[in-house]
C-alpha cells in the first residue's frame, strides 16, 4: 500500500508543478530583461455535504480546489504555459472558432461515499461500499458568447490511498459528529483514469445582460473512465440583476468548472456596474453504463450493490457577485443510484471563486 500511495502522491505533484510552471516564463534570449508574468487567473473552492441537509449518508462529502487562466488568445503575455501544454490547448477542445476564448483549468479534490448507517461496524451488504476517491484534473476550455466546450483528463485514485477514511474520521471527531466505524469494507484500491467532454449553449437569453435579466442554459456530454462511463444532459434557468456571461453553475464532476470563468476584468473595460446576483434551477439526467463506486472494483472482488442505470437530478440556488468575488450556493436533490437504497439524495453545495488582479 505504501508503494500505491507513493505513485499516487508523485503523480498529483507532477500535475501540480506542471500547472505552476504554466505561470512561469521561458528563459530570455534577448539581453533585455522581460517583466515576469504576474500570478493571474481564477482561484475557486468547491464543497459539498450533506450536513447541510441535516444527513450523513450516502454522497456525504465533497471539495474541489480549481485554478483557470486567463484567455490563452487575447492575454498571451499574462500566462505562460509550457511547450506541450501549450500545443495541447490548441488541439483541445478540437472544435475552436476563431474568436474563442481559450483556457486552461488545474483542479484537484476529493469525494466521500458512505452507506447510511455509519455507526455499524459490519459489512452492509445492501447498502452502498464505503468509498472515496482523490483525483487530480486537467481541463481545456474553449468559448464564446453562445456555446463552451471542455475537454478534461483527469487521474485519481479509489481505495485506503485515496485517503477518505482517513479526512472523514478526523473531520467527524473534531467536530463531535458520529464517528464511521465500517471502512473496513471500503472498496480496494484502484487508479482511475477518465476522458470527459462536455457541451454547453446559450438556448435563450435576454438580449441585454444589464440590469434585470434570464437566460437558459443547455448541457450535453459524456465520460469514459473505469471510474464512471455515461452520458449527461441538462438544463439551466437563470434569473437576475446583471447576469454574468458565463455557462452556469457548477458542482462537483468532471467537466464542471464553468462558474470559475466569470468575467470581472471584462466588466471594468465595458463600465458595467460590478454587483450581480441571479436565482437559478438546474435539471439532469445521466445514465450510467458503469460506475465503480456502486459496481465495486474492475479487477478484484469487492463490495457492490445493484445500480440504477437512469438518475435524475435538481439543483436550486442563488449567485452573488461583486468585483473579483463571486459565491453561490444550491441545495442538490437526486434520485435513487440503486436498486437497495432506501432514500433519495439531498445535500448542499457551495462555491466561492476569487479573480487575481492582472
């Protein structure tokens, strides 16, 4: 296990300082010194939990940290990106229009999976594997007023490495909460690897995002991994003072990181006021073909429970946004996952994001 963690945590660092070598610049050739890039781009947190519905079961925890860059087009001088990460991003999303805006996005995070009764110490065989996974994501994002593309590779590990018994019993005996005494049974350890693409259109909009505004926002795409194999659709409505120009709100799964691009830059240049705030229900459908979370391992035997193949889902929330801050947050509400689960699923999500000054 030791060996497994090892390869895991060198793979996120290499990642990590990957994306760190993107803000840095490439050595002069010229005997002029070049000012230096400053750090830019967008800094977002994501977390979710079900403590905010009063449950502790099932999807009970979740957090993504994000980083996005400036436009690769228009602010080239901001951002360096190494050679072959550079290349890529011309190559991904492969459909770019020429007035696209291009960025790039790092994320990492972590998800927690929990039967519901988490104060048994014994295998629940109806119930849902205990589970977490931690994973590390590179995204390519391409967009203009109408439409987004994302493409995002992503690599992770489920099982004890991923280290999700070990954040919940910590988190649950500092804050005094029931303590999970069944991870012992949690699925073995396997790394993931995943190809996520996701579509999203402007279906209907004001024609002024000024003042009092609405605007329907679609989505479609789908994911190839042993982690998850589907596809998603969706709908978005929204509804509020100065609408942002982004694709809506995000939660945590792959693909999800429209709400890190807003545009507070871009306000300041038009002269628009920089305070927003919107209302918003979200709508999803998914079906699974395979999930290794309720499938149980690819390679070895394992704890696993019966999937449901269609899960519908609904998110309701408001946004705030002022200057180089925004925040939102949604209660999310989805369907069974399988056959044997008892109740529905209902926790909270929050988003904060932070746009570096360039």
């Amino acid at each position: 296990m030791t060996s497994v963690r090892s390869v895991f945590a060198a793979g996120l660092a290499a990642i990590c300082l990957a994306a760190a070598a993107g803000t840095a610049q490439d050595p002069p050739v010229e005997d002029t010194p070049k000012e230096k890039p400053k750090p830019s781009g967008i800094f977002s947190l994501y977390v979710e939990n079900d403590v905010f519905a009063g449950t502790d079961r099932g999807y009970t925890n979740g957090f993504r940290f994000v980083w996005v860059s400036l436009d690769l087009n228009s602010e080239r001088d901001q951002v360096r990106l190494p050679g072959w990460l550079d290349r890529l991003s011309r190559k991904l999303p492969p459909v770019q229009p020429a007035d696209a805006k291009r960025f790039v996005s790092l994320s990492f995070g972590q998800n927690i999976y929990t039967p519901d009764d988490i104060s048994r110490s014994d295998l629940m065989a109806d119930d849902r594997p205990y589970a977490g996974i931690s994973y590390a994501a590179l995204g390519f994002h391409a967009q203009d007023r109408s439409f987004m593309d994302t493409v995002e590779l992503y690599a992770g590990m489920v099982g004890p490495s991923s280290l999700a018994g070990w954040t919940q019993r910590n988190l649950h005996r500092l804050f005094g909460w029931d303590y999970p005494r069944g991870w012992a049974h949690q699925l073995h350890d396997e790394p993931v690897l995943g190809l996520v693409y996701d579509h999203k259109w402007k279906l209907e909009q004001t024609e002024e995002s000024r003042g009092l505004g609405w605007d329907l926002i679609g989505h479609g795409g789908g994911e190839l991994s042993n982690m998850w194999m589907g596809l998603r659709t969706g709908l978005e409505l929204r509804g509020g003072w100065n609408l942002p120009k982004d694709f809506g709100t995000s939660l945590i799964q792959p693909g999800s990181d429209s709400a890190s691009l807003f545009e507070e830059r871009d306000i300041r240049r038009r002269g628009r006021s920089l305070f927003g705030f919107h209302l918003f229900l979200a709508l999803e459908g998914q079906w699974a073909a395979r999930s290794l979370l309720l499938d149980g391992n690819t390679f070895r035997p394992s704890h696993h429970v019966e999937k449901e193949p269609f899960l519908a889902g609904a998110a309701a929330g408001f946004a705030l946004r002022y200057k180089r801050l925004r925040f939102s947050f949604s209660y999310v509400y989805k369907t069974k996952e399988f056959t044997t689960q008892r109740k529905n699923s209902l926790f909270g999500s929050l988003n904060i994001s932070f746009a570096l000054r360039h």
